[in-house]
C-alpha cells in the first residue's frame, strides 16, 4: 500500500521499539557521538518548514504553467460551451417534424443551411427545415435536436431521416461544464495537463501561480574536478553537484549547477554574495563538519544567520540551515541549505529537508514523498539514537513489496554507485537499533 | 495497492462480467453503433507499440539526463574511491603507535603532515608519526587507521590521542565502491539523479541516451481560438493544444505546441509537410470523424500510411495512427496520431495509446501507468462492446480507495472542467455493462 501526501517523520514510524535509552552523548556503532544540542529529524524539519512560504505569486502563460500550483481561482470567463452545440456530425432537426420515421417510412425534409464548426450563422429552423450540422457548431433557432449522420442519407439539398431523435438529442448545451464565472480550478491546485486544458477551457491565457523556486547547486571541496577530466592522486570527479540539482529539478525547482569550488572562503563567499537576490535557495555540498577546511562551515557560521550542527540521523550528521543575510532593504536572502559532502549524506538529507523545503517554496500542499509498508529481505543494524535513512532496492512478490539494501556497504555515506539503484529509503526510527529480515520496515520512495 | 510497470489493457481488468454478447454493431447507450472492423483497446494498442521504437541514441551532457535513458552501459573510469582516503576529519596514524591510548593516558606524537582534501602530497608516515588529515584526502603511505579528531586534542604540531583506532579504522578503500571497468549503470536505466550522480561519479562528463522524443501539437477546427481572445457566437477557447502539450512534457516528450488550425486542407497539409523531418511524432486532435470538414481526416487518409477507424472506447471512439510518408532517401516521417476533438476524448485517447508510445520511443521499459485496485463510491453505466474510461477522483478510505466520477456528467467527452478533477481513469472492460457502489474497479493513475 502506498501512503501519499502524508508527513512521514521518524516519530511515525511503524514499529517502533522504546528502549527508553537515553543518547544524549551516547558513542553509537560507527564511532561518531550525538551531542545532547543535536536535533532529531523531525525537528530539523519543523524549523526548515518553518523558515520557508509560498514564494509570492507570478503571471505565467499555460505554456510554462505544468507542474505550478495555483495562486488564484480560476473562474470560467463565460459559459462552457458558451452555446448550445451539436455532439455529434448529422442534422439539426425539429424533433415532432420527424416522429414517424423508420428506416422503412424515412421523413424526407429540405436542408436550409450547412453548419461547419465555427461558423456564426444561425438560421432560423422554420417547420420542416433541417440544417446540415458538424460537431461543435452552434445549434440554431428552432431546433431541438440532433439526428446523426449514420440515421440519414447523408443528403445535402434533401435528407432523408430513418430514425427520430430523441428529446434534445445530441445537444451539448451552453453552461453543462460550467457557467459564466463559475471556479473551474481552485486556488492551490497543481497544474496537471487537464487543469491547463480547463484553464484554457475557461478563456484563460495566463494565470498567478507560484513560481518554481530556482537554487542554486554548489559542490565545495578542492579534491573536485569535473566529471571526465583527468583526476590526479587526491582528486575525485565533482557527482554532488549533479545529483543535487537533478534532485531539484526532479522536486519541480529550476536548477543552476555552479559545480565546484575549491576550499577557499573568498572564492566562496564572493559566489554567495554574488547570489543574493538572484535565487530562492542556495544548496551546498560537503565542508560541513569540524575541519580545519571546512569552507562552507567557516563563511556561514560567522553570519548568525545558518545554524549548524548535528541531526540525529545517519547518514547526514553535520549539516547547516538557514539564509543568507537580508538586503539592506530587508529583503530576506535565499534560504540556504549547507549538506554533507558525502553524496549518500547528501541524497538523504535532500530528500528528508530540502525537497519539502522547495515543495512548500512551490506552494505545493503535498510536500512529502509517499512511502510504502515493506518487508525486509535482509537484516540489518541501525544505529541507536539516530534515525536511519538505508537506500533500498525493492521488489514485488505477491502482495509484499521486499526491501533490501541497495549497496553491500549499507548506507555508508560514498556509496554513490550503490545508491544509483536504490529506488527508496528504508526509514528506521531512531530508537530501532535492528531491522529483522521479514521484519516491517517503510520506505520512502525516491523514483 | 499500485501496481506499477504492468501492461493493463481491458482484456486485463478485474471482475469482468462476460455476457457473451455480440456486439460486432450493436446500437449502445449514446446511439453510436461499433462496426465489425473497430479495434478493441489491447489491438489498437498492439498496432501503435509495433510501429514505434527507441530514438537512435545521442550524446548528451550530464546536465541534460534527468529522466532520459541510458543506452550503453556506464563503466567506472578508475576505482571509486580512486584512493585510500579519510572518512572523518581527523589523523592518519600506525595503529601500533597508540595501542595503549585512553583518556587518563595519552599517546602524544608528532604531526609531520597535514593533508587536505585534494592534496596530492604523499608523505610516508614512520613508527610513531601522525598527520592531520581531512575527509577525502589521501591516506599517506605507512598509515593503517585514522583516529577521529574528537578522539584527540586537535594538536597541530604534536597531537594528544585518547583512544586507539580500531583496524583500518575510517580509512574507505579504493575501489570499495566500484573498481575500474566496473559497470556501475547499465544501458536501458533511466536516469534518475542518483544515476547521474553514479555516472558522474564513474568519471562520465557525457553519455549516450535515447532522446526526449520531439513531438508537434496541433488542434484542429475552425471554431477553436487562442485562451484569452473574445469568442463570437460559434467560437471556444482552444484547449486541447495545451492538455496534449502538457501531457507530452509529463510523459517525457518535448512538445512543440503549434496551437490551432483551422478546418483547412491546404492550411494543415502545409504545416504537417513542414514538420517532416524536424520532429518525432504528430499528435492532431479533432477532425477524425465523418463529419463534411473532419480536416485531419481529409489530409490524411489519401496517404495510405494512416489508418483511421474506431476504437472500441467510450469516449475516443473515432481516431487515426501512422506515419507521415517516408522521405524519397527512406527516412521514416515522424508517428501520427490523430486524435478526437472532444478534450476528454483526446486525453483518453492520449493516455491509453500516445503515452506508451512515447515511452517506448524514449527508450523506457516500463510503459505504462500505475493502476490501483479502488472501490467505485457510486454506480455507473458502461457501454457493451466498449471499453470505458471514467475519469475519477479518488479518496483514501481506511485502506480502501475510493472512486468517483469526476463531473457530474461522467466520461461525456466535452466536460473538460470536471476533467481537471480527475486523479485517475477508470476502465471499465469492454463486456462489463455496470459499475457497481461498492464493487471493485481499476484506475489508472494519470496525476
């Protein structure tokens, strides 16, 4: 079963185990220690969701329109259909003209008129006239029904009709879908392909939506080169920056992938500085932790506007929220969100702070990613105190869906090939220490 | 519970009602008769899948590959990790050096490096040397273990160590996580941000994809004018551009939305012999009945590559497919698919058989949309001989999902505000007459 559009915190877990543990500095598996500052995932969530709004509302065309939602009513600019239309291609007929009619006995009766789609004529039916009518095309005067052109002849000077219609049939008429002024799409909508079809059905070119929050995508760290350039002793290719802004444009945002910059505070903080008001967030990867180069740490922290410290969740312990200082006008900076450089750290901490970030940002009511109720195929140790976020690979079998994790390493944090066939992540609460193999487990999914 | 990457034709439905009827041109429910020639969904299906295939790979950046496929298999440049490095911050040490280290007796060595992330250096560690090192860098020849710098008094000329490092402590090997010429994704994935990252991280800048198939859309009909501009008696806003439009990006296509055309042989034929060569696939809505002006119909069918004829659906009865004429060199014209006028039509129409197809062109697996097994909330009638396509909003009900049409007037072809409701389709098998409060019905996810 899948569970869409629902807050899925740590604390909502299924079966969760109370050990009444206290871990306030407690030295868990892999070594690393949770200070009694750090917070758990779901109030690092709160203070992210309670930081970001709705970015204000902007006239887009239906042509960008796929995937916004919604910041006003939309009303029907007049009737729809604004006539009373034929349904079908055939005759528009006066009905009590025709009543005897079989294919035995036809009614022959003089066509008056040809009425193509579009046309603005509308001849008066007099008793005994038909007029020739496609679909679409606007009933005329007198008439009452419609008779396809498969009872008929197909005659164009005199038809021949072979079966009487039935009361108004055939006729679409003016208002059924929806009458002048009435709200065909409500304020918060997303915009899927048939709310812009409606859109358009109720005669509107543009409309206010909230726009798709652009961020900005920096991977930081002198070890980075770009992907396919030679690499020497020490470096690695830059994948954060790629996976990130993916990430955002797959959440519905508009990437700008700045790539890598090296360690070097000015270099960084020139390009932060640079950003401010020309984007709605800013996500960096890597210099984070307690370094002696930990760039993205050194230029924020000193700010007062980015709190750093550790979220009780593995992988992606350290990282930063906050926003870049306010104009001088008191415009708010961009929203920054400072992750871990390890691209494992990274993913998970997109998906559990920065996608519902840039969700809520979107003026999206579901922020969240539905998860499943899945069945482990294997085993596996989580951490105590913190809340675990295990890549997993999932399969049908019968009316199960079956997790196992996606690497061999587990959720260990430079996993990436590993990661890239993970299609979600197994949440384990903070307070479970072992997920059994047939055990419950429930899965965020991620593709 | 949704099913995902199934085929589900109406063959395929749950709780058919076989009441061996012949429907080969039985007059049903709206008057419309089926002739012995109409194809069932699952045939009109199987003839739109046989005549499309992957678009020929292309090179494209790792910037351009969110949701593309892959078409050759990714293989790791080098090992990932291409060294030993450091998972924390932290020093590289001889394990042996500080067996005995606790709190109330510390090893005091001196640092003779200090490696950052990115350095090349290499210095070799002798009996009782440490350096610094930081996540990512290199591990220095002679070192076996990295001590965390929590576990020390961060000393930079000699450092204080309080606990002795485990085996090969924090030290990630090279190749843990892919050895050179490892296949780290394989050709037919689709490209999710964890993939690109893997791609990236294999050392890739670019790869070779199947494309975003380039698909033209254009309604037809002389009554049809732009969202926004005053209609006259006998006009309506073109809507059916922008649902097919957008229904294209969703699906993963590019669309180029060519707006409306009028009821016009020379006009349509003109444009659609423009389009050959610069496009993949056609889609035209309206003008594919028997109508006196059914344009697309006119323009088409003399070219002997494009079949017309119904399709045993409510609604989308009436439609066309095939190819524009190859070129004098042999190159195929781009698909066609000819499309009802009626919106509602024309999306069911889409999702039932333009959708797969393009899936297929864009080299996906898995075509198809997930289906859920709902409860219908009221009861409705379907026609024999036809397969129906309800659109529903669906409600979650305990563990049940609800469904219920959403406009008043159910699947009528024109009622496209209500159309905007819709969450799903229902689809009803072509012998089952009745929809049952309470009983079972398949819907086929479309938000």
């Amino acid at each position: 079963m899948v569970h869409r559009g629902q807050e899925l915190t740590v604390a909502e877990g299924t079966h969760r185990h109370d050990h009444g543990g206290r871990h306030t500095h407690e030295h868990v598996a892999d070594g690393c220690s949770v200070p009694a500052s750090a917070r758990t995932v779901a109030e690092q969530l709160a203070a992210v969701l309670a930081a970001v709004a709705p970015l204000p509302p902007a006239l887009v065309s239906l042509d960008e329109a796929l995937g916004l939602v919604l910041a006003e009513d939309i009303r029907s600019a007049t009737d729809t259909p604004p006539f009373d239309n034929s349904a079908m291609d055939g005759y528009a007929v006066r009905r009590a003209d025709l009543l005897g009619a079989t294919e035995q006995t036809p009614v022959s009766l003089p066509v008056v008129a040809d009425l193509a789609a579009g046309t603005a004529q509308n001849p008066r039916l007099e008793t005994g006239q038909v007029a020739r009518i496609m679909t679409g095309a606007p009933i005329p005067d007198g008439a009452d029904a419609v008779v396809p052109i498969e009872d008929t002849d197909q005659g164009t000077q005199t038809v021949q009709v072979m079966r009487p219609p039935g009361p108004a049939a055939h006729i679409r008429r003016a208002g059924e879908d929806a009458h002048a002024g009435d709200t065909v799409l409500t304020r918060g909508s997303e915009l899927w392909p048939t709310r812009i079809a409606a859109a358009a059905s109720a005669g509107t070119s543009g409309l206010r939506a909230h726009p798709a929050p652009r961020v900005a995508v920096i991977s930081t760290g002198s070890e980075l080169v770009t992907p396919g350039e030679p690499t020497r002793r020490g470096q690695i290719p830059d994948s954060n920056s790629y996976l990130l802004a993916a990430a955002v444009a797959e959440a519905g945002g508009v990437p700008i992938r700045l790539g890598a910059v090296p360690d070097d505070e000015n270099t960084l903080r020139s390009l932060l500085t640079s950003l401010a008001g020309t984007v709605d967030a800013i996500v960096l990867s890597g210099g984070v932790s307690v370094g002696a180069y930990d760039v993205v740490k050194a230029v924020l922290a000193p700010l007062g506007t980015v709190r750093f410290g550790p979220v009780k969740m593995q992988p992606g312990k350290p990282q930063g929220f906050g926003r870049w200082p306010a104009d001088a006008d008191g415009t708010d900076g961009p929203v920054i969100f400072a992750l871990p450089g390890n691209p494992v750290s990274a993913f998970v901490s997109f998906e559990a702070f920065v996608r519902p970030a840039l969700r809520r940002m979107g003026g999206h009511s579901e922020l969240f990613r539905p998860t499943v109720d899945a069945v482990a195929a294997e085993s596996w140790a989580s951490p105590a105190g913190r809340a675990q976020y295990m890549p997993v690979m999932l399969r049908r079998d019968g009316t199960r869906t079956l997790a196992r994790r996606a690497a061999a390493g587990g959720s260990g944090s430079h996993l990436v090939a590993g990661l890239g066939q993970a299609q979600g992540l197994a949440i384990v609460p903070e307070d479970v220490t072992r997920i059994d193999e047939g055990g419950p487990v429930t899965v965020m999914l991620v593709t």
